[in-house]
C-alpha cells in the first residue's frame, strides 16, 4: 500500500487524472473501474481537459460504475448515471457500449447483479479501480458489516451514509434512497491496482482508522490494506491524523 501526500484537493485530482493517464496511454484498451461523489469530481475536470487538450484517447476504454441508487430512473439528476453523464462521459470520445453503469431500475437483481460481474470478467477483468470513501468507511455502497466475499448485490444504506447524501437532495434525508446496488468487497479487490481518493478533514478520522487500524469488515475500506497495489492519494486535511506516517515519508 501506497500513501500519497498531496497539498490540497486541486493537487489530489491533477494528480489522480495523471495516473489514470499514464495507464490509458500504456494500454489504450484499459478497462477503468469509476466512483461518484464529490471527491473524483475534480479528477474528471483534469481528465476532460487532457482529453481536450489531445492528450488522452478514451474511444476504446471500458468503464464500470460502482453502484447506482436503488429505485432512480437513469436520468434522475441525482442517480449515478446522470453524473457520470455530466460530469464525464458527454465531454469525453467514450463508446458509450463501453459503458456500464449499474440499472437501479432492475426487477431481477440477483440475476442481474451476477450478469454485472460477468461482463466485468467478460472484459478480463478492471485494471484500475477509483474508490472515494465514507465516514463510515464504506467503499463503493459497502457499509459496515461487508464480508470480504461480498459480490455485486443489493444493499441496505448505513444512516449516515442516507445523512451525508441529504445533502445532494436538497438537504431532504426522507428522499435519499434507502438501498443501493453495489460492486462487493470482492469485486473491488479483484481490480490489479485500486486508487482511493480522500479529501477534506471530514475525512481524517476514517482515514486514520483505515489505515493504521487493524482490517475489519466494520471498516470496509480496511480491506484495500491486503491489496498487493492500492494508491491511497490524500490532501493535507484528510491527512491530518497521519502524522505518523507523514513523518516517515
């Protein structure tokens, strides 16, 4: 595991947009693992300007979401599709068959869920996986309690995680969705290289029990401590309580 110290969120995302980069341009038909939430915002921004700047072809990537709203029509401004919509792929030459963003519409989820990580096997696997991470720890919608075996499936949301995405429904704790369909514990770890991003000191004390406490299911993100390649990429604020390991850099 890997820590990388950064200034401020402007760096963190300069940055993640260059490792990302570097990968596309090694292997063009890169099969990208994608997260949502406030924190990657800033790394597609860097990703579209290269992009824009001809210095990043996305035509023949791959790209799979990590969860999707349980019960949001694709086009709802708040589901995950809409995001990764407007916040990426519109600015971008993606194929959008290449696309594949989990359907929190499905009246079949188990069928479905397993079909998910079919594809994902189906196109040898991801090669990067983005991850943000909760307060509570959780990676993609894995909340506390997430086995490390857990596949694609359908989840109950932690009460802070429903407290948290208030926000981005108007501050309106009753209009969050109360489930999710999310990549498992499993499916994330399969990925050859995870890079998770954090920022900000809401941040810190997760960030701090992730990675110097022991790993438990009752901090998912503590997993990525057995990952043979994971990136953890920090701003000084989600940083804070890392002193420790700050100093031995």
């Amino acid at each position: 595991m890997k820590i990388v110290f950064t200034k401020d969120y402007q760096e963190l995302s300069l940055l993640a947009a260059q490792l990302v980069a570097q990968h596309i341009k090694e292997k063009p038909t890169l099969t990208l693992g994608l997260a949502t939430g406030s924190t990657p915002i800033g790394m597609y921004q860097e990703l579209v300007k290269l992009f824009k700047n001809q210095e990043i072809d996305f035509q023949h990537i791959t790209t799979f979401n990590l969860d999707e709203y349980v019960g949001l029509v694709p086009d709802h401004k708040q589901s995950y599709n809409f995001f990764m919509q407007k916040k990426f792929f519109e600015h971008v030459n993606i194929n959008k068959k290449n696309i594949f963003i989990p359907d929190g519409l499905t009246q079949k989820p188990t069928e479905y869920c397993a079909q998910y990580e079919q594809e994902i096997k189906n196109r040898d696997g991801i090669d990067i996986q983005i991850l943000g991470i909760g307060r509570d720890g959780h990676i993609g919608f894995n909340e506390p309690g997430s086995p490390i075996n857990s596949s694609t499936r359908v989840v109950n949301l932690d009460q802070l995680t429903i407290q948290d995405n208030a926000r981005f429904f108007d501050g309106n704790i009753n209009a969050v969705p109360k489930q999710a369909i999310t990549m498992g514990i499993a499916s994330i770890l399969a990925a050859r290289e995870c890079v998770l991003l954090a920022s900000g000191t809401a941040k810190a004390k997760i960030i701090e029990r992730t990675f110097t406490g022991t790993i438990s299911e009752n901090i998912p993100a503590s997993f990525l401590q057995m990952h043979p390649q994971c990136t953890i990429i920090v701003d000084q604020a989600a940083a804070s309580l890392l002193k420790s390991i700050q100093s031995s850099q």
